[in-house]
C-alpha cells in the first residue's frame, strides 16, 4: 500500500462509494478518454493528409496547422482528467508513506479540499479569458472561434474539481470511491 493516501479499505470494511458517485468519476473517465482518443485520431490523420497532399500535389491542407491551437488543449484536459481519476498525476508520497492510517485519511481530506478549491478558482477565473477569447478568431479554420481551444480549461478543471468532491463526499460516508492502490497521488 505504498503511497496510497485514501483510506485502507480494510479498515471500514471495503464498503464501496455509492453507484451515484461511481457513475459520475466512470462518466469523466469515459468522456477523457473518448476526447483523448479522438483528438488524437483527427490530429494524426491531419497530420498525415497535409504530408501526403503536400508530397503529391506541394500544397498541404492550410488548416492542418492551426488545428493543434483547438484540439491540443482538449487532449491535455482529457489527460488530466482519465489521472485524476487514476490518481496517477506526479507525486510525492513520502508524507503519506510516514502517516498512519488516520494520518493518511486527515491528508487526504486536506489534500483533495484543497485541489477542489484550487480547480473551482481557475474556472472561475479562466471565465474572463474565454469571454475575451470568443472575439480572437482562427482564420485558417474558417473562423472559428479560439474561445473553443480555452474551454477545454473548464472541462479539465471542472472535471478534477468533481472528482474531488465525489472524493470527499465518500471518505465522509466512511467508504471507499477507489480502489487503493491506484489513489496514491496528492495532486
């Protein structure tokens, strides 16, 4: 159990977190991993089809270099959600490893409080720069917005502010949202 900072599920038995709560971290993993997979399909395949098109014909596709200013941040977001809920994002964990048990569940509570409240300010903030962001236009994607690359931040963050509330709302009912060994980060 090195590492891991959310309760011994053997110490309250193993209960599970509630369906409800399972079935939305399930839903952000899903939906990180759905926007992860497809943004890197429509990058890759755009990617292939300018070198092809730029090797047959010495024109590429104009809009396969701007693509990356709306899609990259969605795959980061995605990213960041499908570790938050592995908890596989970077960590040090020599403070939960020196922690009882009791420690481990008092760090883990001030640690997942913290990054909720961390993530809801960074959407409430990043709000001013997605309004201002709607105004700044990608001419090679037909003008489109750029106000949809900064939304990915509301997705990200959003999704880890959530996770972290299902986080503490079953360590306050004494139960177990996920499996331990893979909850070993404090980020």
């Amino acid at each position: 159990m090195s590492g891991a900072v959310q309760p011994d599920p053997d110490s309250n038995g193993g209960r599970p977190a509630p369906s409800a709560l399972q079935g939305i971290v399930r839903a952000l993993d899903v939906s990180g991993q759905v926007i992860c997979v497809g943004t890197l399909i429509i990058l890759f395949v755009a990617l292939m089809v300018n070198v092809v098109l730029r090797y047959v014909s010495g024109q590429g596709l104009g809009w396969a270099y701007d693509i990356h200013a709306i899609l990259l941040p969605w795959m980061i977001a995605g990213g960041v959600v499908i570790a938050t809920v592995y908890s596989r994002n970077i960590a040090i964990t020599i403070l939960p490893d020196l922690l009882s048990e009791q420690g481990r569940k008092l760090l883990f509570i001030i640690m997942t409080a913290l990054t909720l409240l961390i993530s809801v300010f960074v959407v409430w903030s990043s709000f001013p720069i997605i309004r201002a962001a709607q105004f700044q236009k990608i001419t090679a994607l037909g003008g489109i917005s750029q106000l949809w690359g900064y939304a990915s931040l509301v997705y990200g963050f959003g999704g880890i502010a959530v996770i972290c509330a299902c986080d503490l709302i079953a360590v306050t009912m004494g139960r177990v949202l996920r499996d331990v060994e893979t909850a070993s980060s404090l980020s």
